[in-house]
C-alpha cells in the first residue's frame, strides 16, 4: 500500500490515518503530507492501518507531534501496534532536545565587544561619508563645465528656510551673548580702572569666536535636522527611488542646492550676529560703565583689526559645509522603518555640533600659530 496520511475532521477533533509503509525511501514524501496545524485543538494519530515503518518513519512521526504540542495542541496517539510502540518509546527518547545555553555574563567580555562593534560600526560609517562626499565633489565638480543645470530657484528656497527664517532665533541668541560676555567683562574690568578695554573683549570674542559657532550651533539644530529628515521621508517613500527611476540626479535635485544654501546663506547670518552681539556689548557698556555708543565705535574702529571679523566670516561657509553635507549624509542612512528618522535625525544634529566645534578648535588653533 502506498503510504499516506488521510485527514478526517470533525467540530472537535482531527484525526490523522496514518497508512501503509512509513520507512526510509518513503519519508521524504510522506514529510510533504504531514500537518504543521490544525483545524481543532483536539489531535489523534491512527497507527492501525501502518504496515511497516522503521527508525526514520517514526522519528517524522515524533517531530510533527512535537510541532503541534509546541502550539498547544493537544495529541492522543492510538492503534499503536507492541512493536511500533517499542521502537517508539526508544526513538522518543532519544530524539534530539534543544540545548538552552547558559550566558555568562562577563564585564570585561561585554565592554571589549563593544567597543569592538563600536569601532567596527564606525569605520564602515567613515568610509561611506567618505564615499559621499566623493560622489559630491564629483558632481560640483560637474555643474563647474554645465552651469545651466544649477538649480537656482530650489537653492534660493533653502537659503529663505535654513538662513532667513532662523534669523528671529540668531537675533535672540546673538543679542543675549553680547549682553552677557560685555556684562561679565564689565564686573572685572571695573576694578581696575579698565573700562575701555570692554571694546575689544566683546567685540574681538564675538566676531572672531562666539558668533560664528553660536549661529552654527543653531543652525545645526535646525537645517541638520530638517534636512536629514526631508531625505529620510523621501527615502521611505521611494521618492528618491523614483527620481532615480526617472533619470535625475539625486545630487543635483537634493543634496547640491541645500550644500550651496548653508554655504552662502550662513556668513550673511554670522555678520548679522556679529551686529546683534556688539549692539548687546554697546547697550551693556552705556548702562553699567557709562561708555556711550558713539565712544564705543570709535574705540572699536580705532582699536579692533577688521582681520578679527573676517576670520569669523571665513569660518562660517566652512561650518554650512559641514553641516549641509552631514545632515544630508544620515538623510541617506535612513531605512524603511519610521523610528529611524527619529534616530538618524538625533545623530545628525549631535555629529553636525561635534564636528563644527572641533572644526573651531583645529582653526583657531592653526591661526594662533600662524600669528592671525
């Protein structure tokens, strides 16, 4: 008889009819046949219609058994024959078990790895910025010989939403930092007759210094955010895909106008600031040391190089840079799942302040030796 199993359902019971010759050359076909679910809770095997069977029959028999007791199905076993049920009992119990591993946890082997994941994470990530910023360079390098395929009005939409719309915050921001330098030089300066000398702290701390990695600071809390998270939607929606699809750049269409927007958007905002912080200074200095404004620019025009304000300014398109390209770069690592944006977002913003302040410090400390 050719071997079979024959499903017999009822409201409350499923019975499988297990027939003919359950051995080796039949198992792969009889493994096809045997059920992964049922359709009642309650499950019979009938073994009264198998005529012969050995080892490799009755060891499928146990794993489907198993299975289904795994889901909480219940199994009855009947028309067992003397011999079937001996070869059984020795088959069952020496049926392969599952080996639960006991982890020990060790300090020492969990900080190791890690550090080790961390390094190994963040050399794949370095060599994929690199990447990036390769294939940008590339693509200015590009719009340099075909200029006509700038695309002008999508720039000039970031320069209005990353510089012209953050300046209320760089207002705000930039008048409370030369309030509060000029009234902190002030308390000091008093005591030694120094009054003066309150020109060139607020106005030499601020242009060189405070404004431009303040006003980057913000900015990165803005742009780097949205941008990340403009390209992370898209990404999620295959609108990238689909322009990809389509024949458009991506670099041109999304990553190349927000770059140049910072890049030119952001000295105008630190110039803004650097006016804003020394109105703070100016106001500060009239009411606590009685230096009035008109004494306070002269002073300031007499005894401030313009060399001070220029560095800030040349500092500013590199930080836009650098936040452009980083808020665009974790826009791309953003996957299918929506608690990446989240993720990808937080990580952008603290990489682009990381990077923007070490940038500061590498500048300013090769132009202290340089004697600038």
């Amino acid at each position: 008889m050719q071997p079979s199993v024959e499903i017999v359902n009822s409201d409350t019971m499923t019975t499988f009819v297990c027939r003919g010759s359950w051995t080796l050359e039949n198992v792969t076909k009889l493994s096809k046949s045997m059920p992964s679910t049922c359709r009642a809770k309650g499950v019979v095997f009938d073994f009264s219609h198998i005529d012969e069977f050995d080892t490799h029959g009755i060891l499928l028999i146990i794993e489907t058994i198993k299975k289904l007791e795994s889901q909480n199905y219940q199994v009855e076993k009947k028309g067992q024959s003397k011999d079937f049920l001996a070869l059984y009992e020795v088959c069952e119990i020496n049926f392969p078990k599952k080996i639960e591993l006991t982890i020990k946890h060790n300090i020492a082997n969990e900080f190791f790895y890690k550090l080790g994941h961390l390094i190994s994470e963040s050399k794949k990530t370095l060599i994929s910025f690199f990447s990036f910023v390769g294939g940008l360079t590339e693509a200015v390098g590009i719009l340099v010989f075909k200029p006509q395929n700038i695309r002008f009005k999508a720039t000039f939409y970031h320069i209005e939403n990353s510089g012209l719309k953050a300046l209320p915050i760089i207002l705000l921001t930039s008048f409370l930092i030369g309030i509060v330098i000029a009234f902190q030089g002030a308390v000091q300066l008093e005591k030694f007759g120094a009054n003066i000398f309150i020109v060139e702290m607020v106005t030499i701390s601020v242009t060189r210094e405070l404004a431009p990695l303040i006003t980057a600071i913000v900015i990165a809390g803005r742009s780097a955010s949205a941008y990340t998270a403009q390209i992370g939607v898209m990404k999620i929606t295959e609108e990238i895909d689909a322009m990809k699809t389509m024949g458009f750049s991506v670099w041109n269409f999304l990553i190349i106008p927000r770059v140049f927007a910072l890049i030119i958007s952001l000295p105008l905002v630190v110039f803004f600031a650097d006016v804003i912080s020394i109105l703070g200074g100016m106001l500060v200095a009239a009411l606590q040391l009685g230096i009035s404004f008109e004494e306070f620019a002269n002073r300031m025009q007499e005894s401030v190089e313009i060399k001070h304000i220029v560095i800030g300014l040349i500092k500013a398109p590199i930080f836009g840079w650098i936040i452009a390209v980083i808020g665009c770069f974790r826009g791309f690592q953003i996957n299918s799942s929506t608690e990446s944006v989240g993720n990808y977002t937080t990580i952008s913003v603290v990489n682009a302040i990381f990077w923007v302040i070490a940038m500061d410090a590498v500048i300013s400390v090769f132009l202290t030796e340089l004697g600038l």
